[in-house]
C-alpha cells in the first residue's frame, strides 16, 4: 500500500497535457469533439444534473431508431430494474450496417488482417450488408426465432463479425465464447446459455499455427445434445476436419442458398443484444446480459468520445472478439459511427515484434488499442521494431484490461506515440459495457498510470470498504463504486438475477460495485488499484481463483488447492497454484506438470498456472479456512508484512512455505 502511495504522489508530478497537434488540427481536419476541460466539465456536468435532456440528444443523434423512445430512463441500482428508453425499438445489425451501407456503400467497414502477413482484405458496408442478411436467412431456415441463443465459437475473422450481426438482425441474441477456452468451458457456457445452435470455423490460425476449432466444438458438444446445428465457416480448407450431416453444415454452402437480403427485425431497447460470460468470485462463469439499446449507445459514444473518431478514420482494436473489448470496440462501436474497423486474427510478435506497427503503417491507423502486457511485451524487444515503421497517421492510442505502469506508460506515448499522441488509459468492466473511466484525447492532462475521470453519466464514488460510506473530498482509498445507471450496463446474469444483485448490487445497496480497489488524487484523477475479490487479471484477462482450484480438483491426485495472482512484469500477474496431494501420492516435477496441464486442457491455455508448488500443508484458520492472504503476500515478495496471524492455526508451515516460494518464483 506504501509503495503505491509513494509512486502515486510521484506521479503526481507527471502531467501531460493534450498535445497542440490533437487540439488544433492543422490541413483542414476536424478539431477534436471535446477540445478543452471546460468542455468536457460542462457536458459531464449535464450529464450528471440533466440526465434526460443529454441522454435524449445523445441517443437520438447517435442511433436510428425504428420507434423513438418517450422515457429515457426506468429503476434504480437499489432495486435492479434498471432500464433505459424502455419504449423505443430498433434493429441493431440495421444501425451498425444498413445506415452506412445504403448511404455510402464502398465505405469499408472491416479490414481483415489475416494470420499470414501481407494477405489484408477489405470488407464494404455494402458486402457487409449482403453477408449479413444471408446469414440471418440460414440462421432463421434453421428455424431460430428473436429471443433464441446462439453460441460463436470463431477465430478472428470477419465472419465473427457477420454472425454476431446476423444474430442481431433477427433479434437473437449471441453468446461468443473465446477460442482460446476449452472443450469442457465451450460446453458449459453452451449449455448455459441454452444455445441450439452453434457457429464456427474448420480451423483457427495463430501465428502460423492451426487451432482445431471444430474438432474442440465436436468434443464439446458431446455433453450438449440439445444443439441442432453447427454452422462450420471453412478458414483454413484443410483436410479430415470432422464433419457430421445433417448436424453439421458448411457456411458457404448454406449462404449460397439464401436471398442476400433479410428484413431486420425491430427489437426494444431493453431486449437482450447478447450474452458474455465472465470469471466472477466463484467457480460458475456468468453470462453478463447487454441489452440493444443502451448497449450500443454506450459502445458508439465512448468510442466517438475517447478515440476521437472522425470521418475516413481507421481504427485498430488488438482485442479477440471473445471478449468485451472486441465485441464494444471491434464489432459494435466502430460499426454504429460508420468508422473502417480493423479485424487481427495474428499475434503481436508474428512474424516478429513489428506487426503491430507494419500493420498501422500499411492501413494508416489513426486509432490504435491495445492492452499493457502487449505494450510491456513489445517493449521488451526494443524500439527497433516500432521506430523503423511509419507511425505518423496515429492520434489516438488507447491502453484497457489492467493497470498500465507508468513506465509502459511513457514508452507506449513516446516511442509509439512519438511524443505526437494522446494515450487513453480506459476503465471499463464486461459488466460496464464501455468506458467508465477514461481520459479525453483533446481535453484531459494525462497522469501516467491514472484513468483520469469519468465518462458522461458516469457518476464515481470511493467507499469505506468496511462501513460502505462515501469517502467525500480528494486524497482517498477505498473500493470503487457507481452512483446512478448508465446506458450500456448489464441488466443482469443470465438465469441467475439473484446472482447479479449479490454481486454487484446488494455489496455496498444504491451503488453497483465494481469489484476494484481505487483512490482519487488531491487533484480528483483516478487510480485503479485492482481487483478485491477473488479474481486474477492475467493479460488484461480475468481468470477467477476458484475456477482454476475446482479445475485442479479433479486430478486424482489433489487434496486441496489455493490459487492466487503473483505480480508479474509482463503479463500484471500470473497463476500461482499451491497444491496438497493426496496420502498415495508423492511429489515429483512430473505430477507438477501434469497438474498445471490437467488446468490447461480443462479451463484452456490462458488459465495455464505459470507456477504449481506441491505443499505439505496450506495456510489456514483453526476452523480450516484457507487463509489466501498469507499466500497472496508470500508470492509478492512481502513475507515480512504479513500482519496479524493469530488465526493460522499452524504457524510453524511459514517457513518451508516461504523456502518453497524463494526456490519456485
Ligand atoms: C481491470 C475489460 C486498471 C479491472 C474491459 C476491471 C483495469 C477488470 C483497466 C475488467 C484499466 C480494466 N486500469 N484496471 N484501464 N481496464 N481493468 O471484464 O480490474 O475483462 O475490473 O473487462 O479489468 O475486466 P474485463
């Protein structure tokens, strides 16, 4: 806590402010929609008092809507009926597609940037519309009605896109599972969210590696018998992926077989656009629901807001559209302002630690967002790779998923940036939907490694972890916390409403929590100090503790495990696993092994432990409670600050505990 605050004051110090070149554009472009703090004040400030008024504009100049909304808002955090323009419909695939498509159809909407260097395709709004609407065609042959599920299990390909937004246009609603997850999380997230049909690809391609994609839905499906369909996009044409008819049917074929154009269907702004599961404190993933309207206002704004976009920009999200961020920043925000989004199927050291920045050359991006372990990674293999590419189109360059270091920080705004850039540090959360707290590119001072300050209708609270009270004034720690409703926040988790409220809702009552530590500066900027509860951020991914100890579990040889995040200078943080073995087994590094993939092939590669100890004994209480505390701080170095241990039972196990940890990390 010390050392945060120390750095913190540091940092203090550091104040960068919007660079001339943003807020006064010269060769006749645009100035940047907010251009100084007395702006972005006097729309937060309306915003805040006159919530009606701006949501009206905002939600009326932004989207399209088939039926104009009377009430702009409904419910209250403290209730959890949260809704907002409740009476107004309209068709998503219709506002990210159509309006562009039939007014300037050779606008591109995606460009493809495939796993092969060198092979980049454009997709029109025109083309979009046509795959689009074939797709909807065969998804409603397959006899799928507004409200059914479907599950997309695709790499990063614009087909992802086209079957989120064929979903769209029927009024489904689509539950994309990352293709990195497993056999067994694909099942469960499958089953939960009762699809009867799923979409995929033969196979994926990373870094010149082949992803068996169908044969893992194949495994998967295995305990899901109530899928019908699986609609399988060939990427790769490769021989002997598995493939059963009738169940099973090609993409190509399927399309060539449909009218390319399929009426939208209108949908209230309160019906469920999609489904996104999310590591929460326990084992069970949870199915986040966003909803049509407010969803897709939230997604447009920050977008249009926090990357400046502009006519003829093009902007570049690193993010798989298995996650939040692909879906708000490479699907549906990019595509609702009508900008040219970039789709990356690759890995940023492939062919080597230049394809970002070739890649933002060779497209001249103007809006690059990535996640901080990329810019750590990258910064690794110097600045070689990023100074001898043309960097000079970018404006914008944005940074999400975990707290970002100073230092990376200032690598990321002077090498990549060329000191030329605004660099936005954003907050947001899958349950937030887009940006709560972020910086404006030509408004706001920038402190390394702060968020700054919230977004439009974003009203902040800081509270007393223990009392609940509202920390008031500047200079205070505490957890962070939302006072009102904003458009784009999940209404609730699929099946489990009681679940959505114990969560987010009931913690701190009037307030949803966020499940993140924070403090405001003296000057009101914003620090997120990271998660509270039992969830780790690997990689800007969140990977809850007791979905890799209930994964561990299931190895005969486990007794008990605890799980807990290590500080890590690449990825933030890594696994960490302690394991207890069973009487009948003896620890080798074979077991060790063995164990760390046995979490791999059952959750996928990115819940992979970086390090498994075998232990004789966990730390715990007398009643036989782990006690994770004591190994959260054992791991980050910190065994001499570990406090008050009148609980642990057994305290003569710390020190073979820490010997372990020493030699292991
Ligand atoms: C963390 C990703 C600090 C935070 C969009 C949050 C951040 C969790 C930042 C949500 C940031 C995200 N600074 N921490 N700029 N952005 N986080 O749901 O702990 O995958 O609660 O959404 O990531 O992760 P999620």
């Amino acid at each position: 806590m010390t050392t945060t605050t120390e750095q913190q004051q540091d940092q203090s110090a550091a104040v960068y402010l919007p660079h001339p070149r943003l807020v006064s554009p010269e060769g006749g472009r645009a100035k940047p929609w907010v251009s100084s703090m007395a702006e972005y004040e006097a729309l937060y400030k309306e915003s805040i008092a006159e919530p009606e008024q701006f949501w009206t504009r905002m939600a009326t100049e932004t989207l399209t809507w088939d039926r104009p909304f009377r009430h702009v808002t409904h419910g209250s955090l403290k209730n959890g009926d949260v809704a907002w323009f409740p009476d107004g419909r309209l068709n998503v695939a219709y506002n990210c597609v159509d309006r562009w498509a039939l007014a300037d159809p050779d606008r591109v909407a995606f460009v493809y940037e495939a796993d092969e260097p060198g092979k980049a395709t454009r997709v029109t709004y025109k083309e979009l519309q046509e795959q689009v609407c074939s797709l909807a065609n065969v998804l409603a042959a397959f006899g799928l009605r507004k409200g059914e599920t479907v599950a997309i299990y695709m790499p990063m390909i614009p087909e992802a896109a086209v079957a989120m937004l064929a979903c769209a246009r029927l009024g489904l609603v689509h539950t994309v599972v990352f293709a990195g997850f497993s056999s067994a999380s694909l099942a469960e997230r499958v089953a939960d969210a009762r699809a009867r049909v799923v979409i995929t690809a033969d196979e994926g391609l990373r870094g010149g590696r082949p992803i068996r994609t169908k044969a893992i839905v194949d495994e998967a499906l295995q305990s899901c018998p109530e899928v019908e369909h699986v609609l399988v996009f060939r990427r790769t044409g490769s021989e002997g992926v598995p493939f059963s008819a009738p169940r099973d049917v090609w993409w190509h074929e399927a399309v060539a077989a449909q009218r390319p154009y399929c009426p939208p269907v209108e949908v209230s702004a309160e019906d469920p656009l999609f489904l996104l599961y999310t590591s929460g404190s326990t084992g069970k993933p949870k199915g986040v629901v966003h909803t049509s309207g407010g969803y897709l206002l939230g997604a447009a704004l920050t977008l249009k807001y926090v990357f400046d976009i502009h006519e003829g920009d093009v902007f570049c999200c690193t993010a798989d559209i298995g996650w939040i961020t692909g879906h708000s920043y490479v699907v549906y925000g990019p595509l609702a302002l009508g900008a040219t989004s970039v789709i990356f199927e690759s890995v940023p050291t492939y062919p080597d630690a230049s394809r970002y920045w070739r890649l933002v050359e060779e497209h001249r991006i103007t809006q690059f967002y990535t996640a901080p372990t990329a810019i750590r990674a990258l910064r690794r293999h110097g600045d070689d790779f990023v100074t001898r590419c043309d960097l000079s189109s970018l404006r914008v360059i944005g940074s999400v998923g975990e707290p970002i270091n100073p230092d990376a920080w200032t690598w990321y705004s002077e090498v990549v940036g060329g000191g030329r850039c605004a660099v936005v540090d954003t907050y947001w959360q899958t349950e937030t939907g887009s940006h709560v707290i972020t910086p404006l590119p030509g408004a706001t001072p920038a402190k390394p490694g702060s968020a700054t300050f919230p977004f439009f209708g974003v009203e902040l609270a800081i509270l007393d972890p223990t009392s609940g009270a509202e920390l008031e004034g500047n200079d205070v720690s505490g957890v962070l916390a939302i006072k009102r409703p904003w458009p784009s926040m999940a209404r609730t988790i699929a099946g489990d409403h009681k679940r959505f409220l114990d969560t987010y809702l009931k913690p701190y009552p009037g307030y949803y929590f966020a499940g993140d530590g924070a403090s405001r500066d003296a000057d009101g900027y914003y620090w997120i100090r990271g998660r509270v509860d039992d969830v780790i951020n690997v990689s800007g991914h969140r990977m809850s503790t007791a979905e890799v100890e209930s994964a561990l579990i299931c190895h005969p040889a486990v007794a008990e495990s605890a799980v807990v995040g290590a500080p890590d200078e690449v990825t933030g943080q890594s696994i960490c696993a302690f394991v207890t073995l069973k009487d009948s087994y003896t620890a080798t590094d074979a077991l060790t092994a063995e164990l760390v993939k046995e979490v791999r092939t059952r959750i996928g590669p990115i819940a992979t432990p970086k390090t498994l100890i075998l232990v004789d004994e966990l730390p715990k209480t007398r009643s036989g409670k782990i006690i994770r505390r004591i190994l959260r701080k054992v791991v980050a170095g910190e065994a001499d600050q570990l406090g008050d241990l009148s609980t642990l039972s057994d305290q003569s196990i710390l020190e073979v505990l820490v010997n372990k940890v020493t030699a292991a990390l």
